[in-house]
C-alpha cells in the first residue's frame, strides 16, 4: 500500500481553567497584601521586625481563611445556581414541550441550518428528555455542570495559593533585625515573583505576557509604597 504523508493532528487545550483562576486569586492577593501590611509596618515608629513578622503571619492566616471562604462560598452558589436551572428546564420538557422544541429550532437555526434540519433535531432530541434538557443547560443557558467538588477545591487551592503568596514577602523579615533591612529584601523578591506572576498569568489568559507582568507588578509596588509613606505620615517621619 503506498505510503500517504498525512499526519495525526492531536489539538492541545488548555483544560484547567478553574485551577488557574483559583490560583491567580489566591497568589494575587496573597503577594500584595501582605507585602502592603509588612511595609505599613516597616515605616512605623518603634516596629520590629518581629512584630512584622507576627502581624505578617496572622493577616495570612486571616487572609487565607477568608479568601478560601470566599471560594467555596461562590463555588457552592455556582453548584446551587445550576441546580435551580436544571430543575426549571426539567419541568418545562415536562409542561411545555412544544414551546422547548421551538427553543431547539432557534438554536439550530442561529447556526443556519435549514427548517426541516431543525425540525428533525428537535424531534429527535425529544425522544431523549435527559440529554434535550442537557442541551437546553449548555446551549440556551450556557451553563455546564460544575464539579460537584468545586466548592470545596476552590477554598482548598485559593487558600493555600494566598499562604504561598503571603510568605513570599514576609520571608526576609525572619532574617533581620531591623524592620527596613526586610522592607528592602521583600521588596526585590516580592516584585521579581509579581513580574513572574504577571507573566504566567496573562499568558494564560491570552494576553500580553510582558505587559502583564508590569501591570501586576506595580499594582503590588504601588499598594505596598501608600501602606509604607502613610504609616511613616501617621507617625510623623
């Protein structure tokens, strides 16, 4: 048999989105807010860099708590969100079915399929009302079925993505005596991993790497610069 030179296609997909998005809540907040508190700090009077490091690991602790809270909070809304609809679609099938088949036909016909196509679609997919009301979640609502895990993983991966974050900038000030010395340290490694951040994380979401990185990165300077003048304003340096 002659040898043909058509090769397999394998596409690639990027299919761990909600992990991405976990981890970019968590990492986001938790590189700057703790770096913001810990130059706060720095610029006060009579602070020392174990009092940093005690306030540091208790907003983490606090902030992790919070942020994960926050997670499985809107992956369980999420979860309950569908639920709601599910049930809704199921008993319009059940007392309405005619008006959810001409929901199919306009379906079909916004991707320009003929009538008698769209007639025999519908038809067919009357026959089977477990996958008709699939069809009616995900193509007229644009719901698809969350992860019955998803609360619970998205507190689990936000939290721990902020305790990463948040130990990043308190780390130098376990090495230090004096509060400014680890204010200069954190501040070097805090903004490489929010250039890095910012790089990864726009590039994972299609944009531009180079200016996603800059972009995160001076969200971070900034917030943690205004902690540090304002606190030094308050106590009069």
């Amino acid at each position: 048999m002659p040898k043909t030179n058509q090769q397999h296609h394998e596409e690639k997909h990027f299919t761990s989105s909600e992990l991405v998005t976990d981890i970019v809540i968590g990492m986001s907040d938790g590189l700057t807010v703790p770096f913001a508190l810990a130059a706060g700090l720095s610029g006060a009077a009579g602070i020392t860099a174990g009092i940093v490091v005690t306030a540091g690991l208790a907003e983490i602790v606090a902030g992790s708590i919070a942020m994960g809270l926050g997670g499985y909070l809107a992956g369980k809304t999420e979860i309950d969100h569908y639920d709601a609809e599910l049930a809704r679609e199921q008993l319009e099938v059940e007392k309405v079915p005619e008006m959810e088949k001409q929901e199919v036909r306009d379906v079909f016909a916004g991707m320009g399929l003929s009538k008698d196509t769209q007639n025999m679609i519908a038809d067919e997919m009357a026959k089977d009302k477990d996958n008709w009301v699939d069809f009616m979640m995900k193509y007229e609502l644009g719901l698809d079925k969350p992860d019955p895990k998803r609360a619970r993983n998205s507190a689990l991966n936000i939290g721990v993505s902020y305790i990463v974050g948040g130990l990043i900038p308190l780390s130098p000030y376990f090495f230090v005596k004096k509060p400014v010395d680890g204010l200069l340290w954190s501040s070097i490694i805090t903004v490489i991993c929010l250039l890095v951040f910012g790089f990864f994380k726009a590039k994972f979401t299609g944009q531009n790497p180079v200016a996603g990185a800059i972009r995160v990165a001076l969200i971070g300077s900034v917030a943690a610069g205004a902690a540090f003048f304002i606190a030094r304003l308050i106590n009069g340096g």
